[in-house]
C-alpha cells in the first residue's frame, strides 16, 4: 500500500479508535464474538487487500474463480466443493499453508494479477453443511471488496437476499456478478432477469451495485463479452488509489457495525430492565391486593368466629333464666353443682368451636400466602428464561435473579413445613387468649361466666340464709338474674371486639411481614437496575463519541 503522509495520519487515527473501541467493548462486558470483531479489524489494517467471493454453492464460484485466474487449480462440482475458505496469493504453487483459523489456508498461484491482493475463495451460504455458511459469514466483516456471485437459472433466492443484507450491515463494497448467463435463451430473458437483481439487490443494499452478467463456462472455451466487461472494471477497482480508499474504509464499517450490535445490545438490555421492573412492580401490586383479599377473608373469618359466641351467650342466657328463679333455689344454694352445670349446659364444646374457626382461618391464610410465593416465583422463572446474547449483563442478571428466586423458594419452603403452621396457629391461639376467649388450661370467657354465675349463686344463698320470706327472694332473684344477663352479653360483645383486634392485628402484622420478605428479596435487583441504568448512560455517551470519530475519519478517506 502507498503511505503517504496523510493516509499514514488516517491509519494512526484509526489504530487508536480501534484500539479504544476494542477496549470499551471489553471492559463493558460485550459478547465475546464482539470484542473478537474489533481485535481482528485492528488487525487488518497491517493485511494485504482481500477481495472476497461469496455466493450460494452451485452458482458457480469456482468455475468463476477458474476463469477470473485462468487456472483450473479451484475443484469444480455440482454438490459443495469448498469446505473451507482458501486465501489464493500470487506466488510459486505448492501444498497448502495452514493457518491459525483450522478452516482457512493459504494457496499460491503464480499470478501476477495477485499482487498485492489476496483472493478469497469461500464455502457456499446455502451448504448444506452448516458449517460452511458460519465460517463464510465470519469471515465478511474481513472483505475489502465482495464479489457477490448469484445464479442465472434461479437469482437474488432469500438465502441470498439475507447474505447481502449482512454484507450492508458490516459496510462491505459489493460487485454483483449474474453467472450462467448462457443458460438464459433471450436477450428479453437476460434483461429480465438482470432487472430482477437489481431491484432487489437496490432493496437489500440501500444503493444500486455494479452488476454483472456473464458466463464463466463461455470464458473458459473462449471469450464472455460480459465476462471481460468485468475484468475491465475490476481493474479499475483494484487500482491502487481504490485499494487504498477501500481498505482504510473496511474497518471503519467494521467498527459502525459494532456500534451498532452494542447499541442495540444496550436498548435491549435496557428493555429488560424495563420489563423486569414492571413485573417487580406487578408483584408488589399483587402483593397488596393479597393484603386487602386476607383482609376481606378475616372479616369473613371473624363473623364465623361470631357463631360459637353467639351459641355459647344464647346457652348461657337460657342457663340463667333456666335457675335463677324461686323455684330453684335449691339449685343455687349448691354453687358447686351449679357450675358444673353450667359447664356441661352453657359452655358445652366453645372452645372446640373456637379453636375450629381458628385453625380454619390460619389454614386458609397458610394457603394464600403459599399460592402468593409459588406465583411469585413463577414470574420470576419467566423473567429469567429471557433469551439474550452471553454477556456480562445477561451473567449479571442471571446471578441476581437467581439470588432472588432462591431467596423465594426459602420462603416458599417455610409455608409448607409444618412448624409454620405451628406457628401462625400458635399465634392464633395466643391472640384468642389475651382476649381473654381462651385461657391455659381451660375456658377463658366460660371461666369468667362461671365465676360471675358462681359469685351470684353465692350472694343469693346469703340472701336466703340471712332473710325469710318468699317476698325478699321474689324481688332479689329477678334483679340478679337481669345483671348476670347483662353481664354475659357484655363479656360475650367485649370478647368480640377483642378478637376482632387481636386477630387483625396478627394477619396484619403476617401481611408487614410478607411484604418486607417482598421488598428484602426485590431490594437487590432493584439496586442492579439503577447501577446498570448509570452504566448504560454513559456507555450510550462513549457509543456517540465513537460515532463522531467513525464520521469524521469516512469523510477524510473519501476525500
């Protein structure tokens, strides 16, 4: 290459972006192919020229490749023949040189033609071995100049349309070349079939590309008037002021394409995020709205509670009318006997029936809240299956999302062991006895009934014992029997309100409890997504930095 002292400023300047685009790319975690990209088109500055043919198998490339040389060195064969990329150099011919890559070696024809230019001979992009299509496409963003070969007999196929489509990504100059013209019978077939092409290669391409049409099997047995139309201006192209033109803008479309994928790496990545932190917000929404359906099932809790109450104060109630009256007083001077039976008639199985509705109600709270964690992490594995390429992003997000669901299943895992059921029931039960409905060993409100009933038994026998006359009992029974009324009714609504508070306030307290599991699991995630917004920021900073540069160097090597 002709350096002069201009185009040595150009190299030096796009050495340096390289450089730093190969470092920021590393250091931002980009995917391994990527940051490869960079590495390589720093590399190619110090390359010979590369003039790249590529084009599905079966259209011709080495037949064409044969004719272009004037050599029948390259295999030739209806099925691929090519199975892997052959670098021809000018030079004495001899064996094949490996390279570093296992898939491309270098072949030397003495061709004077090739000085200074390496041409690459490729697999097809259709193979049916995959492999060839991956080393091919690999190799693109390398090409100084694309030889695009297509097919007469069946032209611009889809497969072909996508391979030019990533030619126009990586920024590579294309020559279109139709071979297998002689297959066309009509110069109305030719010119049809070239206005094909060129509508859709325009499409794909963005701009108009020089396109040929010729037969290289009409060159070998003689002379192609379309096949030397070609040679003619691939000449031109190959001059060493294009040469030079075209190989300092290689790696500038290289590094454009490689902005680009880690700009659009980050809006997706970003993305991500984004759709991550509306399901977190989903969660903590579903998290509320579980909150107010425990609360609305507690109400409904709390009036089965009521049931049993309103049995036992109805029982007690016709308990009292039942003995306080003259005609029992036999009865209520035997305060004993008389508490007996107003466990056995009165209090009967309450606290069985409380502790029923109370084990319902904790079952039925286990539940919800269990069915709350396993949804939770149920979204969680669907954020986590999200497809994005390897990066240190991607890792970064997997780690902390694992974190969070692992954190998840530990809460999930506490709600089905038994000792938390233990637990809340326990909890239950310890709220139902400050309320004063159920004592250690026995009957927290019977009790106190019974105590009352046994204290009114009491003063009615003193009554009795220090007054004669059925006058007196007749006026003091009646007064007893109404207060003892009264206070059953009283103790019974006081325990009502009691339960109502205690156990509001133990659901409520559960619920401060899911929700601050909630927010410690999420808390972390939360604190990636910030971090990763700031660093995204500023890698969309350097990434327009990077632009401006590319810009500026494409305009001093056009000029």
């Amino acid at each position: 290459m002709l350096v002069s002292p201009s185009i040595q400023e150009i190299l030096q300047a796009e050495r340096a972006l390289l450089t730093d685009l190969h470092a920021f790319l590393e250091s931002s975690g980009a995917p391994a192919d990527v940051t490869q990209h960079a590495r390589a088109a720093l590399l190619q500055l110090d390359e010979v020229f590369l003039l790249v043919v590529v084009g599905e198998f079966n259209a011709g490339k080495s037949s064409f490749l044969n004719a272009l040389l004037n050599t029948t060195s390259l295999p030739e064969g209806v099925t691929p023949t090519t199975d892997r990329i052959y670098v021809l150099l000018n030079g004495e011919e001899g064996e094949l040189e490996p390279t570093a890559d296992p898939f491309v070696v270098r072949k030397r024809l003495p061709l004077e033609d090739l000085n200074s230019i390496a041409l690459v001979d490729t697999p097809g992009t259709n193979a049916v071995i995959r492999r060839h299509q991956t080393i091919t496409e690999g190799f693109l963003p390398r090409a100084d100049l694309v030889l695009f070969i297509t097919s007469a007999d069946h032209p611009f196929t889809e497969s072909e349309r996508q391979f030019l489509e990533l030619t126009r990504r990586w920024g590579r100059n294309v020559m279109l070349i139709i071979n297998k013209a002689d297959l066309l019978e009509t110069q109305a077939d030719r010119e049809q079939v070239l206005s094909f092409v060129r509508e859709h290669a325009t499409q794909t391409l963005g701009v108009t590309p020089q396109i040929f049409m010729l037969s290289a099997r009409n060159q070998k047995r003689g002379e192609d008037d379309g096949f030397m139309r070609f040679k003619r201006t691939l000449v031109e192209r190959l001059s060493e002021k294009e040469r030079v033109r075209l190989k300092l803008m290689t790696p500038l479309g290289v590094a454009r394409e490689l902005v680009r994928l880690h700009t659009n790496h980050l809006e997706h990545s970003r993305s991500v995020l984004q759709t991550d932190l509306q399901a977190f917000e989903h969660l903590e929404m579903q998290a509320r709205v579980h909150g107010h359906e425990v609360k609305d099932e507690l109400a409904h809790h709390l009036t089965l509670l009521d049931e049993p109450l309103n049995a036992f104060q109805e029982r007690a109630e016709n308990f009292i009318n039942k003995y306080y009256r003259i005609g029992r007083t036999l009865d209520l001077l035997k305060p004993d006997r008389l508490e007996q039976a107003f466990r056995t008639e009165a209090v009967a199985d309450l606290e069985r029936e409380l502790e029923k509705v109370l084990s319902h109600s904790v079952d039925r709270l286990m539940e919800k809240n269990l069915r709350f964690w396993e949804d939770v992490q149920h979204q969680l594995m669907s954020r986590s299956r999200e497809n994005m390429p390897r990066s240190r992003f991607q890792m970064d997000r997997s780690a902390v999302l694992e974190a969070l669901r692992s954190k998840t299943e530990e809460h999930t895992k506490e709600l089905v062991e038994p000792a938390a059921a233990q637990e809340m029931s326990g909890n239950a039960q310890s709220s139902v006895m400050q309320a004063g409905l159920i004592s250690v060993g026995g009957i927290g409100l019977g009790a106190a009934v019974i105590a009352l009933v046994g204290g009114a038994a009491a003063d009615v026998t003193g009554i009795l014992a220090s007054l004669t006359g059925v006058f007196l009992g007749a006026y003091w029974i009646p007064i007893r029997r109404r207060a003892a009324l009264n206070q059953v009714r009283n103790q019974v609504g006081d325990a009502k309100i009691l339960l109502r508070e205690t156990l509001s306030r133990e659901v409520n307290l559960e619920q401060e409890r899911l929700d601050g599991r909630l927010r410690d699991a999420l808390s972390p995630y939360t604190r990636f997504v910030k971090a990763e917004q700031d660093r995204m920021n500023q890698e969309n900073r350097r990434l327009t930095e990077f632009i401006a540069r590319i810009e500026d160097l494409e305009t001093r090597v056009q000029s």
